[in-house]
C-alpha cells in the first residue's frame, strides 16, 4: 500500500516528511575527513536550482532551508559537487574538505565590519549608458568605504551577479556607478537586478567586498 501524500510548501509529499524536514533544520553540519563543515542551505548552492521561484524539487524544503538528508539537490561543502553522489565522506576529498574548512573560518572583526557597512549602502538602478552599461546611483551611508558592491542581476535564463566599483565612494556621500551587467547576454529590457543576501562564511568568496581596496582615493 502507498503511503498518504499531504501537502507541504504547496508540494506534495509522502506523510511524515514535514517532520523529516524539521529533523533535517537540527543537522547543521557534515563530518568529512574528520572536520564538520557547515551543510549548504537551498539557495546557497553554487547552481541555481530556482530557489527565489519554488521549494526544493527533490525534498520540498524553502530557500534557506537545509535539505533532508539523501536529497539529490544538496551540495557537498567539501567538493562542490552533489553531496549524495561524491566520494569526499568515503576520506577522498581529505584534501578538498581541509581547504574548505579554512575557508568557512567565521569572519573576523573586520569582516563583520564589511558585512555591516554593506548594508547601508543603498543603490538604485537609474538606467543605461550607450555602450549597454547599466547605471546605478549608489549611496554610501555606511562609515567605511568598500572596493565593491555586490549586487545581483537576472534576466530570462540567467541569474548571476555584478560587482559595482563604489572605492570612491566616501560615506555620506553617492555616486553613479556604471557597470557592464551581462550586456552581451542580456537586453535592457530583460535585465534585472537584485539585493543579495548577506554573506556568510562559506560565501564570502562571492563578495567582492572584502577584496583589498585600492589605496589612492
Ligand atoms: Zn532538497
Ligand atoms: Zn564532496
């Protein structure tokens, strides 16, 4: 006999699995040759599985969620690669899980900092130059000033990212910031663009933020 079938996150789903989605929130991390690594959330992963449009379609989780366990979707942080169908538990991704961790070392002071400031810099998109860049107005009304920001751009079969230059940008103070977003790939009128989510840990490679800011002003 076939199990009942409920709906949950608008997904139908075997009975019983809400709650092995509650159980999946409370693992938070995968041992991998002997070091944990944080487990990568629906969103997080560096393939766009359509987590700003629908729930997992493997496990049903949301955006933000982790993934029950065995689902075919989550990634390993080890490897990058699909996390039920890699070897790095089976002790061959040693090396690949010891680079990984120092790279979800928790951010220092400084980067909580960065964080922190990135936040309060405000940008709108006013338009497009005649070579195709997009332009921005972008404020910073933080009391540091970054290299970049990051910030995210979509169109019809493309989600991905662009990091506007915003060094001169003193605080107090805006600017307009001119930035080539895909352009070749992307009409105008296709185009658009996106706050992304703080960085964590395991994503602060994506941020251009914490680059090293050129020195002259
Ligand atoms: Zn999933
Ligand atoms: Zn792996």
């Amino acid at each position: 006999m076939s199990k009942r079938r409920v709906v949950h996150n608008g997904v139908e789903v075997v009975e019983g699995w809400p709650e092995r989605i509650e159980e999946a929130q409370t693992v938070l991390t995968v041992s991998i040759a002997g070091i944990d690594l944080p487990r990568i959330p629906y969103g997080d992963e560096s393939e766009d599985w359509g987590a700003h449009k629908h729930p997992c379609r493997d496990c049903a989780v949301l955006k933000g969620q982790l993934h029950v366990p065995s689902c075919d979707v989550e990634q390993c942080p080890a490897c990058g690669g699909q996390a039920i169908g890699c070897d790095c538990d089976r002790g061959i991704g040693q090396d690949q899980a010891r680079k990984r961790a120092r790279q979800v070392r928790p951010f220092s002071k400084h980067e909580q900092s960065i964080v922190g400031a990135r936040r309060l810099f405000t940008w709108r998109h006013v338009g497009f130059a005649a070579n195709g860049d997009a332009t921005f107005e972008v404020e910073n009304g933080s009391t540091m000033r970054l290299p970049f920001l990051t910030i995210g751009v979509e169109g019809p079969n493309l989600r991905g990212g662009a990091w506007l230059r915003v060094s001169d940008i003193v605080p107090g103070s805006s600017a307009v910031v001119r930035h080539d977003c895909y352009k070749d790939l992307l009409e105008p009128t296709e185009v658009e663009f996106f706050e992304v989510d703080d960085p964590t840990p395991a994503t602060r490679d994506r941020f251009w933020e914490f680059k090293r800011l050129p020195k002259a002003l």
